[in-house]
C-alpha cells in the first residue's frame, strides 16, 4: 500500500480499535494514546508480510494496551493454576453453543456503567475477556498477545468472566431488594436519571443534589472538553476533564440537558444529546442506592459511533 492507502486502512479500523482500547484501559486519553502508538508501529512496519490487516491491528493495539496497564498496576497477577494439560482449560461459557438469555445477560453486566468492575481485573485476564467476549476476538489470536498458550488464552478469559460475573452478583447484593438485577431494578436507574434530567433542565438545584452522591464524579473526554472550550466566548461553561463532588456536579448540570434524553448505553440506563435521534454526545450513568455516583461523558464521534446506544424517549 502507499503510505495514502495505508493511513486510508487505519482510519477504517479506527472505530473498533478505539473500542477495545477504551475497553481496555477506561480511559479515552489513554486509548487515543494506544491509537497513536499503533499507528506510529504500522507506519514503520508498513502492510508487508501482514496477511490480516484487522487482526494484527487488533493484536498490536492489544499489546500496547496490555503493556499500558502493566505499567500503571500496583498489583501482581495471580499465576495460573499449574497441572493443566496445555489443550484443556475450564470453560463457564461454550463459544460454540451460546446460550442466547446468558448471553444478553453477560452483554448487560460488561455495560459501559461496570467499567469499574473490568478494572478489578488483572491485566492479562482483562485482555482475554474484553477481545474474546466483547469483540469476538479468537483465542488463538489473543494467546500470542498475552505470550501464553492458547488454553492459557482461554483460562484468563474464564477467570476474568467468573470476576465480571461476581463482581455484577456483588452489586446486585448491594440493593435494597437484595436480589438479582430485575426489571424493576433497571426502572429505578432510569427513575433517577429522569430525575436528574428534569432538575437539570428546571435548574433546580436541590433537585440535582438529591439524585446526586455527595462524592459524584464527572468524567469528560478531550473532545467535550475541547467543544466547552470553543463554546466558552457564547456564554458556555468551561468544562474540566474530572469534576469531583455533588455541589460541584450539581453546578456543571444546572439549566442545562435541555435537549438530553434517557438512554440504554452499552445496556445500562444514561442518557444523550441525540438531535434528530442520531447520538452526539453521551453520558454513562452509574447508579448506586438510588444516587447517581459516577457520569462519563463521551463526545468524540469515533468513540460515540463505537457505543452501542438505545434511545429510551
């Protein structure tokens, strides 16, 4: 390929690799840094002897986001159990006979809102399950990665869907009913986020602090940061890439989410500024005992395009 044609390829595998990146590290700074470094890696190498652009993409964005997270864990993995024959490794789930109802449960507990349960995990163990069981990635395409035999592959990824699993189970525990996530579960969350939306909206600020935790943290990428910024000369707010605490929160959200509505991202309840139903911004809600603890704001388009969003009305 002509270095034009090549950087024409990267860009097409943009959207997916900024997914896993993100995936990856829960951080939209640090995937674009991952991005970088890929691309940085393929204009050196170039297309020769790479029989699959996707795959070995996907295979050098993965080392780097693996090598990323060792480098920021103050923790050490836990070895894998010994004794086991390289070709066998327990299974939760069987890749080939996907059991449709678990399924749509496993894509409900790696929703954008458990973010923070993917980074319980141990690097390498979050690598094998977020390319195995959110990107389909082969396991024969992950070992390589990891350095690890293919059963190796397929035991992290169990063991990192056993933790995603209890982790849910934990949260779950957590509410008032003590039951699993249930339908009525899921109505309180949007109940919330209704709630915020209106006071929001209304401008009321006791309003905001009452659906808000009082340690609440917002979180927003470069490009939302980037859009506040140009706005600011039209009266709009600066926006800071972390704000911290109910008041401060409250403040950033009052009069404003106007043209917000509630939303399912990535299977949990947020909420979008969606103008004409195509998403543009999106805002990933954590609920805990009723309380909104934690909201992530999403504007690039690359990233916004790679969510998985459900306009909710």
């Amino acid at each position: 390929m002509t270095p034009d044609e090549l950087a024409s390829a990267f860009e097409q595998h943009r959207p997916r690799l900024r997914a896993v990146a993100y995936r990856m590290l829960g951080n939209p700074d640090d995937a674009d840094d991952a991005l970088q470094e890929t691309w940085l890696r393929l204009n050196r190498t170039g297309d020769e002897g790479i029989d699959s652009l996707a795959a070995w993409l996907t295979t050098v964005t993965g080392r780097i986001c693996l090598d990323m997270l060792r480098s920021r864990s103050t923790r050490r993995e836990d070895p894998l159990p010994t004794g086991l024959p390289d070709d066998t490794a327990p299974e939760i789930l069987d890749e080939h006979s996907p059991d449709p109802a678990r399924q749509a449960e496993l894509a409900d507990i790696v929703g954008l809102a458990m973010q923070v349960v993917l980074e319980s995990l141990d690097p390498a163990e979050r690598l094998a399950f977020v390319l195995h069981d959110l990107f389909a990635v082969p396991y024969e395409q992950i070992a390589p990665v990891l350095g690890r035999s293919v059963a190796a592959a397929r035991q992290l990824a169990s063991r990192g869907r056993r933790r995603v699993q209890s982790g849910a189970a934990a949260k779950d525990a957590a509410r008032p009913d003590g039951g699993a996530r249930s339908t009525a579960a899921a109505r309180t969350d949007r109940e919330v986020v209704e709630a915020f939306l209106t006071a929001s909206r209304t401008g009321d600020l006791a309003g905001l602090l009452a659906v808000l935790a009082p340690e609440v943290v917002l979180r927003a990428d470069q490009s939302a940061v980037d859009t506040a910024a140009a706005s600011a000369d039209r009266g709009a707010p600066l926006l800071a890439r972390e704000v911290r605490g109910a008041a401060a929160v409250a403040e950033a959200f009052q009069g404003r989410a106007g043209g917000a509505v509630p939303a399912l991202v990535g299977g949990s309840v947020g909420f979008a500024w969606a103008p004409g139903g195509e998403p543009r911004a999106v805002f990933a809600v954590v609920v805990h005992d009723g309380h909104i603890a934690a909201v992530d704001l999403v504007s690039d388009p690359a990233a916004v395009a790679a969510l998985h969003v459900e306009l909710l009305g």
